[in-house]
C-alpha cells in the first residue's frame, strides 16, 4: 500500500510506500529511496524498528542521509577531482580535506523518486523507485537511475541498483541506513556482535579521507574475522579509532555477489545477515552523530554509537587510486549492483 507522507518546499509529494513479507515490515519513502522504517521480529516475536529516521519530511532534510540512497558516488573523492573520458571533471566540494563526500549536491538523499509497486516475482514483494541523474554535483553526463526495494519471505530485503551512463563516469551506489538491532531508540550499539568476511581495511586521514594505504585487520581492534563487540573500537588505542568509532571501508573477501559478514544483538537476539557484489563495505557507527545529537522519530534522540550502517560500496576515493577496483564506467555500460540485508533471530 501506499500513502501521503509530506510534500517538500517545491511542493511535490512524498509518499509512502509498504512492504509487508515474511513477518518483516519495511516501509519505504519515495523522499531520497529512504528506509523509514524497518519493523523485524526478535527471539520472542516481538516486533521492533531497527532503523534511525524521521518524523516528516522537514526532519529527513536536515538528517544528512539517513536511511537513503547515496548516489552517483558514494564516500569521499579527494580534492573533488578525477578523469573520466579523458577529461578532468571537478565536482563540488562538500566535506574536510576538501574533498567531495557523498556526490554534495549532486546526492540522490534529498531527491524525490517515481515510484511504483512491482509484484512480477512469485513470493516477492517489491518497490521500484526511478529518478533522472543530470550530472548535477559535477558529475559527467546523465543517467536515469532504478532502485528496487524487494522483501521476500525469508526475512531477506533486497536493494538492486541500476543505472546507464550518458558518458564515462564513476559510479557507486549504497544507502545510509542506520541500523540498531535492539530498536532504533534503544541507545548504544556497543555491544552488539559483528563479524565481517575481510581481513584488510583502509586507512584515512583524521579528515576521513582515505590514505591509500591497506592494512591487515589482524592484531588489531579492526579484527572482526571472528564475532566481536563494537565496543572494542569505542574507547580504542588505535590512532585509526581516534573519534571513538568506526568509519572505515573493509574490503569483502573475493568477487561477485557473496557474503559479507553479519551482526547479531544479543539481547534481543536480531540478527542481520549481509551479502554484496560490490569489493567493500563501510562500517560506520555515526561519529558525526557525536558533534550533534540527532532528533529522530518517535522523540528519540540519536548519538555517537547508537546505530551501525553497513555501506555497501566501491572503495572510496578509488576514482583516484589505480591500485584499487575501477568504479569507471563507460558511456552506455550498464551499473547493476544488488545489496542482500537478511534478518532472522537466533
């Protein structure tokens, strides 16, 4: 089902959209493809939101990104710059470190998509949301862009990107959702249990602009090889953990759609299962937060540690950096990348 949500300054609509499957309840904004809520049952089939969000639309525009989707590029581009076509393009600068953090302007979050139900696939529920791209931010050319949110009965919800290129560009889509397995208003994350299918991250700058560095996760408080507490990286020794959290891309063990780790909390017992295509993923669990705190819905007030997003991605800044996989896409090459989040209790 569907409904009004809002409308935003110009006017037009935001609307609402449902998606029930499996004992999971996803509800979906037209409003930058923002996860609004996500309601999963625990060990005891009590159901909860897991996702940070906002009352009404005003809220969703001051909340920076939460819970929608990033695009044309995802994370940070150092000094706003790279080649593509054989031309240098400057996109806007947005971020410290002068460097271009999420596309600025150029972000699908504060876009309103088209949106409509799509029921083709036996036991699936889905949502498919289109926007035009007009290279706004810097970008190269334009690209019309599909995002389909899909809920099937086996607790898994689906998010499939898809765009075509008027010209040579980079390209990496993800969604910023904010996740807390014990309810989104439940506080700190700490001691939820991660484990991640990677054995290297990426080093940054204090500005969280990448260092071009890789460094094995092994003897250090970025292991999550086995399942470990978020907390050990709160109140870390880490010069990489300075701001008391994470905001780090770990590069996924091997190629194609595979997995790429899972988070459980332990006291309701919500488990979130992850699965990409894409060769990394950012652990963030809101530093900026912290500088802040955050109103969201339903009177809760969010902060530093009090929810995790797994952004699924190409490395940030690899538009630059040779040496890691290509995000570059040709004119009329196709960008088709699936994000799995699987929920279940155990």
């Amino acid at each position: 089902m569907k409904e009004h949500f809002g409308n935003l300054p110009d006017g037009s609509e935001v609307t609402l959209y449902r998606l029930e499957n499996g004992g999971i309840t996803a509800e979906i904004l037209s409003l930058g493809g923002i996860i609004h809520r996500l309601l999963v049952p625990d060990k005891d089939g009590k159901t909860e939101d897991i996702v940070f969000g906002a009352d009404d639309v005003a809220g969703y525009l001051s909340m920076s990104c939460a819970a929608s989707v990033i695009g044309r590029f995802a994370n940070r581009i150092s000094e706003g710059r790279f080649t593509a076509g054989g031309k240098e393009w400057i996109t806007e600068k947005n971020a410290p470190g002068n460097c271009t953090l999420h596309s600025g302007s150029g972000n699908y979050a504060a876009r309103n998509f088209t949106g409509s139900f799509d029921t083709s696939e036996d036991g699936l529920v889905g949502l498919k949301l289109d926007l035009r791209d007009n290279g706004e931010g810097g970008f190269p050319g334009g690209m019309d862009v599909t995002v389909t949110y899909t809920l099937d009965a086996s607790g898994n919800l689906r998010i499939r990107y898809e765009g075509t290129p008027e010209a040579d560009t980079p390209i990496s889509m993800t969604n910023h959702v904010y996740f807390n397995l014990s309810g989104h208003a439940s506080g700190s994350v700490e001691d939820h249990i991660c484990q991640l299918d990677s054995d290297y991250h990426m080093t940054h700058y204090d500005t969280g602009l990448p260092t071009g560095d890789i460094r094995s996760v092994r003897g250090t408080d970025f292991d999550f090889t086995s399942p470990q507490p978020f907390k050990r990286g709160f109140n870390s020794s880490d010069p990489q953990l300075s701001r008391n959290g994470y905001d780090h891309n770990f590069c996924i063990r091997g190629r194609g759609m595979r997995r790429g780790g899972v988070v459980k909390d332990p006291k309701s017992g919500r488990c979130l299962e992850f699965f990409t295509d894409l060769p990394g993923v950012q652990l963030y669990t809101g530093l900026h937060l912290l500088l802040k705190k955050c109103d969201g819905k339903d009177g809760a007030v969010y902060s530093n540690g009090d929810g995790f997003c797994l952004e699924t991605q190409h490395y940030p800044d690899s538009v630059n950096m040779s040496q890691f996989p290509s995000p570059m896409y040709k004119a009329g090459e196709k960008f088709e990348s699936e994000t799995v989040y699987r929920f279940f209790a155990g």
